[in-house]
C-alpha cells in the first residue's frame, strides 16, 4: 500500500536527527508531531466512511504528547458493525512499521473498560476526537463524564499506590534518569494532571493548567526525551550520563548545565507529587510549597540545631532534593548551592553530589549499627562514641567539589570556615577539616599501596594523627563507599580497608606498626580443622600482609585448598551477594597471573578488585573478586566452566587468545566511556624495593591480561597485584621488578613502559 503524502510527512518529522534549539524541542516539538499525525489520520479517514465510527487519540496523543518514538495511541469508537471498517484506517501505520497501541470499542465497551483498569481509565481522560463520527465522540464524552463522578478517591488511591513501589524502587535520584517514568518523571507530571482533569470532567469545566514550575520541569523533560530518542534512534526513556554531551550538542546547551537542570526539575515534580498524593488528600491537588524539607526547623531553633536534626532524619525515599533550601540552610552553610543537583564527574559514581552526599549520611547511620564483610563498623563507632560529629562530616567530606582544584582541599577550607560559622569546638573542628581533607586516604592506600610495607603505615599514621581521627576517617570510608555505587564496596575492599585500620591504629596506639591479628589468634581459630603445624607452616610462608588482610576463616580455606591441589591446581569460586570470589591455588610460574586473567575474561568475567600471594615454597593463592560481563549474573554452570579451564590454562593447554578472539566475535565490546581518559605512571616513591605501574582508564574485556602479559613479555616480575574496578573505570597498581631484582630506575625505561602499557590499552578499543 501506497503511503499517504501526509503520513509521509509524518514520518519524516518523527525521523528527523538533526538538533533543534531548545526552544522548539519539547513542548512545541511533540504537538508538531501529534499534528502532523492528526493530519495524517484525517486523511486516512477520509479515504473511507466514516459514519459510525471515530478515530480518538487517547493517552500521550490525546495530550499531544507526541515524541520520536511514542507509540500511537487511538481508539477506534464504533458503532456494531463498524469494526472491520474502522481498522482499515490503521493498515498503513502498520505497514510503515509504527507502534499502534489501538483498541476498538462501543461507547459502553470503552466506558467499561476505563472502570476496570486504572492505564484505560487515565488514557481515557485525555481521549480527543481526530477524525471520524463527531455524534459518536459527543456520546462518549457524556458517558465519560458519568464514569468520572465519583472516581476521585479512587483515582488518588492508584496513584498513591504507583508512586509508593516507585519511591522504594527509586529512594535516592540516580544520575542515570528514566524520564519517562522515573521518579520526577513525565509519568508523574501526569498524575497531577490526571488528578485535576477528574474533577475538571465531572464539573463539566476546562482543566486548569500546570503550575509554571511543574509546566517548566515539563518541557526539560520532553525535550530531554526527544533528545534521547533522536540520538539512539529507539524508544528508550534512560537519559544517562554518559550521552550527557551529544544530548547538549543535540540541544545546542552546555551539556552539563542541562543536566544539572534536568535533575533540579524532575525534583520540582517530584516534591510536588509527592505533595499531591500523601494521604489524607490535601484541599487543594497543586502544593503551595514546592516541597518538603527533610526536617523543618522551628524559628526558634538556632540554624546548627536544625542541621543536626535533619541529618538524624535522613532516610532513603526522602524527596529527590534531599535538603532543601531554607533560611538556616543558607546562613550556615551557603557552599551547599554549588553542589545542589551537580552530576557527578567520577564516572563510577551513581547519583548527583548532593544526593551521594546525604546518602553518605544515610550509609554512615546504617554501619554504626550493622556489619557488613566482617568490616566491624560497630565496634569502631562504639569506640569513637561521636556519631553526630560522623554524620556531620558525611555530609560535608564532598563540600569542595565544583571548584575546579582538588576537591579535598579545597573542601577542607571550606569545612573550617563552616565550623567557625557554627561555632564547633576546638578539637570537633580540627576532626571535621581533617576528614574532609584525608576521607580518601584509606581507600586509596588500601586498594593501591603495599599495605605490609611499614613505610606506608607510618606516612598514613602520620598523616592522619591521632586515634579519634582515625576511627572518624574509617567510618566515613566505608560509608562513603557505600553510598557511591554497587561496585564500590565488596568483601575484598572490606578486608583490606580493615587490615589498614589495624596497622595503623597500631601505630597510632604503640608507636609501632603491631599485627592485631596475629599467628597465635588464627592458630586457635583454625584448631578444630587443622593440626597446629600445618597453620603455622603456612603463615610462615607468607608474608605480613597475607595475615593483616585475611580473615582467620578465609586463611583455613586456603590451606584446605592447597592440601586439594597437592602438586597440581585447585580452584573454588562461591558467589558473595552480587559478585563472586575465586581463589586459586597452584605453583607460581612467570605469567601465572595473565592466564588467570585470560581465563576470566574468556568467560565473560570481569575482574572487580583481586590480590595475589606466593609461599616460600613456591605456593601461589591468587583471590579475585570477579562478576558476570554481561551483566546476567554467573550461574553454576559457568562458574564450573570458569574453574575447570583454570587448571587447563595453568598448565598451557587452554587457548586463551583464541577463546578471547570467539568472545569477541559473539559479544561486542561494550562502549568505552569517552569521557575517562587514560593515565599510565610509574612511582618509584611508594615502595623501596619495587616499582609501582599505577593504571587509570576505562574497563574494557581482556584489560587485565593484556596488562600482565605485556609486563610478563617485558621481563618484569608482578611482586603484587592490586586491581580494582570501580564502575566502568579501572584503577590497578602493580608492584614491579625485573627478574634480575632491579627497579625501574632510568627515565628512559620508564617512559618506555609507560608508553608500551598506553599502546597496549589503546589496542583494546
């Protein structure tokens, strides 16, 4: 079938990719389209009889809320017998491959319908006649108006109902936003209108508008839409961080202001939906507040009261502005306003600054109470006895960011001049401004640096200074953490974190760096599985980090495997929540550790974070936390597969580059992340003994072991290995050497290291 002109016309429009400036994106955008198709279904209309029947655009097309890739939405009204008629007119959207959500239906039928199904019920609200029967339409208009009386409390029920299962599935604003129907999303601006056109219909009245605020968050959103489904040429809502930039371009607007923009409106409708729908029903269906603040201060409280009071009230499923604007607010800590709604630059973060800052404060209030990984979060805030002080720099540890220097620095000067401000006493003040400016001290150290090399425990007991400072910089960690994204915080961050408290609490305790966990605490521990001898034996084979960063239940496990292995290869890989743990043991050769590597990625496993240790006698315990590249989950079947092709590839007779060449050919390398740039240096001031090869880049599949056996072919020996993927970004350090046990210490060779890794990393994209 011929297309018609005027559909064609359609058609283009809705496949036009060129940018629009912002003006004519949103709003105005979708109703050009929503008349075009009306322009185009008239004409479809009028190749046939109409009598009897009517085209009616109901739900987004009746509101002419027409994007790229909305489906069309019409129901087709009829008479008995005008079934087969009717659907003709829809034969060419069809054939040029539109989604047609359609129904056909009597006046009584459609009138039945809305009263069975809240989804009919509000498409129905926005029902318009385009073409076809005008008595028929007038006829159902009066039917739809009977149908609403009445439906108000009900309605609000729905409504109520929908938006409590999205606020626990979304309790904190995400950087990557369904637009659509997301919280603050189109769908909500929606319910408030739909709340309005019930009462609107009943009384036989025009519905009022939106408020400004609400209609102006509107237009951001549809133009946010129509931008995404232009740019990925498919009906997805997701405006994600990573398209920030051709969404701005698209735009024509500073792709970081847009979306710092976006997340302040979807929060304006979001407060005003949840205003609207909180039981018991408010008087009026527009809030006379744009929103909640998480703990109003009575006028008489002074300002750093107030603050205290609504960092306890912290809670997830708060309002999308997780502290909003208000007097006490500005007086105390004006800095606020830079972070409000700023999108994250780290790219494994999960939410705004703000948002990931008072979650922080959430994060901080649930460790102080539960242990999670063995981590003993508990013991330590017992031990610090402060949590108001814990909760405070929670709060403020991001407070530099958006000042284009490093933020904890920055972020330092400004934490003294808050607490002069509030009038903190001595020493809370000096605590505050030193875990703002020290809060990624910790991590750092323990996911990068030899944590058994006494050096950096000292330099790190140094910085931090005295024991209360360092118990509020490990909490703050680990809440930190947390509240950053799900691949930041797992068992093996846990230990080490853990480990590195010890050493240094040690030090800061004794003057030196003691074990707390010591030989004699795991040999009592493991007494009920293993003859005293063989524990001692095997700590004596490792060195102190093995024991300062493996829990006494973990070091039996590993002997049991090394007993399993005898002279051959044992490996175990066990799920641990979201992620999985494999250990292998087998004899340390040169390259061991790229064929483990190869093995993983060969399977699709992905290497989030891993550690490597070797006995005196040649024993190699390899630990690597690891989860499925495909984002499904590991099952049994693949974990089998994982841990029989170990021993092969140990041995040599598993293909690596050959599994890795079919991985590539069945699976497409996922996009790298633009906006992540590459970093490759050697540091000869962290260790004495070795050379530290510190890599930042984005992850991409086979990263691991085109780094170790680039390293293996260039003579160096992989001391230790601390690789750490956080998000879509790696950060890995390895501690080297040349196998004539000399460090890098000519220029030249390490530039020319450094050059190799960056050509290696560049040969993945």
């Amino acid at each position: 079938m011929t297309t018609p002109n005027t559909l064609s016309r359609f058609l283009q429009a809705r496949s036009e990719r060129s940018g629009r400036a912002c003006a004519v994106a949103g709003e105005d955008h979708c109703h050009y389209l929503a008349e075009l198709l009306d322009e185009a279904l008239i004409s479809l209309a009028d190749a046939t009889v109409t009598d009897g029947f009517a085209l009616v655009a109901v739900g987004g097309y009746g509101r002419r809320e027409q994007s790229r890739h909305s489906d069309v939405d019409i129901m087709l009204l009829v008479q008995p017998g005008a079934e087969d008629r009717a659907k003709r007119v829809l034969y060419p959207l069809w054939d040029a491959a539109l989604k047609v959500g359609h129904s056909v239906r009597t006046v009584g039928q459609a009138v039945e319908a809305g009263k069975a199904n809240v989804e009919t019920f509000t498409a129905l609200l926005d029902a318009r006649l385009v073409a076809g029967d005008a008595s028929l339409y007038v006829d159902f208009k009066a039917a739809r108006r009977r149908m609403v009386r009445g439906t108000d409390r009900w309605l609000r029920s729905q409504l109520v109902e929908r938006r409590a299962a999205l606020v626990e599935r979304e309790p904190w604003q995400m950087l990557a936003v369904d637009v659509k129907t997301g919280r603050g999303g189109l769908r909500e601006v929606q319910a408030l209108h739909w709340l309005e056109a019930v009462d609107a219909l009943a009384e036989g009245r025009d519905a009022r508008p939106l408020p400004a605020p609400v209609a102006a968050a509107r237009e951001r959103l549809m133009a946010t839409r129509n931008a995404v489904h232009a740019l990925s040429d498919r009906p997805t809502d997701f405006y994600r961080p990573e398209i920030a930039l051709p969404v701005g371009d698209w735009l024509s607007e500073d792709p970081f202001e847009w979306g710092r923009a976006l997340y302040a409106a979807m929060r304006v409708v979001d407060a005003a939906a949840s205003e609207a729908l909180t039981a018991p029903a408010p008087r009026r269906w527009w809030p006379a507040r744009p929103g909640r603040a998480v703990a109003p201060a009575p006028a008489e409280v002074d300002s750093m009261t107030a603050l205290r009071q609504a960092l306890t009230l912290v809670r997830p499923g708060g309002p999308l502005d997780p502290l909003r604007r208000t007097p006490w607010l500005d007086r105390l800590l004006p800095e606020w306003e830079v972070l409000r709604a700023r999108p994250h630059v780290a790219a494994f973060h999960v939410h705004p600054v703000d948002v990931h800052a008072v979650r922080t404060v959430a994060e901080a209030q649930h460790i102080i109470e539960v242990d999670e990984y063995d981590a003993a979060t508990p013991e330590v805030a017992r031990r610090f006895g402060r949590p108001e002080e814990l909760l405070l720099a929670a709060l403020l540890h991001d407070i530099g960011k958006g000042h284009g220097v490093r933020h904890p620095e920055a972020g330092a000067v400004m934490a003294e001049r808050f607490a002069a401000r509030a009038g903190l006493p001595g020493e809370e003040s000096r605590r505050l401004v030193a875990a703002v400016r020290h809060h990624l001290l910790l991590p750092g150290v323990a996911t990068r640096r030899d944590i058994a090399d006494h050096e950096v425990i000292r330099e790190a007991a140094e910085t931090i200074g005295d024991v209360e400072t360092l118990h509020l910089l490990y909490l703050l960690a680990v809440a930190d953490a947390r509240a950053s994204g799900p691949d930041v915080w797992n068992q093996w961050k846990a230990q080490l974190m853990r480990s590195l408290y010890h050493r240094v609490l040690a030090v800061l305790e004794t003057g030196g760096a003691t074990t707390v966990a010591s030989v004699e605490s795991v040999v009592r521990a493991l007494s009920h599985r293993f003859p005293e001898e063989a524990v001692r034996a095997h700590l004596s084979g490792l060195e102190a980090d093995y024991l300062l960063s493996t829990t006494a239940a973990v070091i039996g496990d590993h002997i049991a495997l090394v007993e399993r292995a005898g002279e051959g290869t044992a490996a175990t890989l066990e799920p641990l929540g979201a992620i999985d743990r494999l250990t292998i043991v087998t004899r340390d050769r040169p390259g061991l550790l790229q064929d483990v590597a190869g093995t993983l990625a060969g399977q699709n496993a992905s290497v989030l974070g891993g550690v490597a240790y070797t006995r005196t006698d040649g024993i190699a315990i390899e630990v690597w936390h690891v989860r499925d590249t495909l984002g499904i989950g590991l099952d049994d079947r693949r974990r089998q597969r994982i841990q029989e092709a170990l021993p092969l590839a140990v041995e040599g007779r598993y293909d690596i580059d050959e599994r890795l060449a079919e991985v590539a050919r069945s699976y497409p390398q996922p996009p790298r992340r633009v906006d992540i740039p590459t970093m490759v240096h050697v540091d000869n001031a962290a260790s004495r003994d070795y050379s530290v090869l510190e890599i930042s880049t984005p992850d991409r599949r086979g990263l691991l072991y085109a780094v170790t056996r680039t390293l293996h072919q260039m003579g160096f020996d992989i001391h230790l290995a601390k690789v750490d993927t956080i998000g879509p970004e790696v950060v890995d350090a390895f501690y080297i050497r040349r196998q004539n046990g000399r460090r890098l210490e000519e220029p030249d060779e390490v530039e020319r290291l450094e050059r190799r890794i960056t050509a290696v990393l560049a040969s993945l994209d």
